[in-house]
C-alpha cells in the first residue's frame, strides 16, 4: 500500500481559543514522528433568523472565520506555517463536517 493511500491526517477545528491554539501545537507535536498532515479548520455559519428578520450590520462571517484561523496558526507556529499544516474554513456546524474530514462519515 502506497503512502498516498495511508496519509495519516489530524483534523483540529480552530476557534481562536486557547484550548484550540494549543490543540494546534499538540497535533504538531504528534503529526512531526508520525508524519502526518495536519488540517486546521475553522467553521461559520449564518446566525438564525427568526420571523423573517435579518439584523443588520452583521455579515462577513467567513472572512471572520478565515481571520480567527489565520492568527490562531500564527499564535501556535509564529509567522511560517510548517510544511505539514494546511488550513481551510468551511461553513457549516463543526460536528458533522469534522467526522467527515476525519473519515468517519461517508
């Protein structure tokens, strides 16, 4: 079996906080002897709207994501990205689109 086939991945969502800041360096931290990629994510999605009412003002959500995931990685790599770290936002809840980063949804 070829390694393109076996690839190990760490997926970590990214929220800007501590506990996923330092979830980066940990996966790092195993991705480096396993040589494994790892994929940083952050999700958005729309707030919820309530009888048809949107507010206003609000907006910009996945380039706000996209911001919260760019300075995350740098508070846990500095300002170069290791070679093995890749990073994308996605919309939607974390749960579901995680486990089928991870593999296990279909």
């Amino acid at each position: 079996m070829g390694r393109e086939a076996s690839a190990a991945r760490i997926v970590v969502g990214v929220d800007g906080s501590e506990a996923s800041i330092e979830a980066l360096r940990q996966a790092q931290s195993l991705a480096v002897p396993l040589g494994a990629q790892i994929e940083a994510v952050a999700y958005w999605e729309f707030p919820q709207v309530y009888g048809g009412y949107v507010a206003m003002g609000i907006d910009d959500f996945e380039e706000g994501a996209g911001q919260v995931l760019k300075e995350s990685l740098e508070k846990a790599f500095g300002p170069g990205l290791p070679d093995n770290v890749v990073s994308r936002v996605v919309r939607g809840q974390a749960r579901n689109p995680s486990l089928k980063l991870a593999g296990k949804l279909t």
